[in-house]
C-alpha cells in the first residue's frame, strides 16, 4: 500500500496553495492624520475591504502597511477605501 501513502502525499502538495495564505504587502502614504483616533478609522477602512488581511497604520510615519489577498483586492481599492473615509491615500513609492 505504499502508492497510496505516495498518492496521497501527491494530493497534499497539490491542495496545499488553495489553502495557503497568499498575502501581498503595500504601504500606502495616508493623509490628513491629525489625531491618534485617526489611524483608528484608517484602520477600520481599509480592513472592511474584502481580502485585507491585517492592516497597520502609523501616525508619525503617516503610512498604512496593508497584508492582502490578490484574488480578492488590490492597492487601487485600498486607496479607495481610505479616501472614502476621509484620508485620502496613495501607494508608497
Ligand atoms: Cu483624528
């Protein structure tokens, strides 16, 4: 029975990137951050977006640091977010 121990290690490999956390990182400038609830609401913005991961947003920098799917969202849509929030944003370059 050893193929099928072989066989079944074969469909582990194949599974595995469906459920692996395929995550893409941004960091976005935000502006118009003048208090330390700001970030809060930046935050919360961009982590609505379906597909964020995690976000995290920095004062003193004025940057957000975005973990994202890329099936599921992009930079584009995470400006959009915290411009709709009232921060307007754009990608770090
Ligand atoms: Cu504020």
């Amino acid at each position: 029975m050893r193929w099928l121990r072989v066989l079944a290690s074969v469909l582990t490999l194949a599974v595995t990137p469906v459920f692996g956390a395929v995550t893409q990182t941004v960091v976005l400038d935000v502006q118009n951050m003048t208090c330390e609830l700001c970030p809060i609401t930046v935050k919360k913005s961009l982590e609505q977006v379906p597909g964020v991961a995690s976000a995290r947003v920095d004062l003193d920098k004025k940057t957000a640091t975005v973990h994202f799917d890329p099936d599921k969202a992009a930079p584009a849509v995470l400006v959009k977010a915290t411009t709709n929030a009232g921060f307007p944003s754009a990608i770090h370059k």
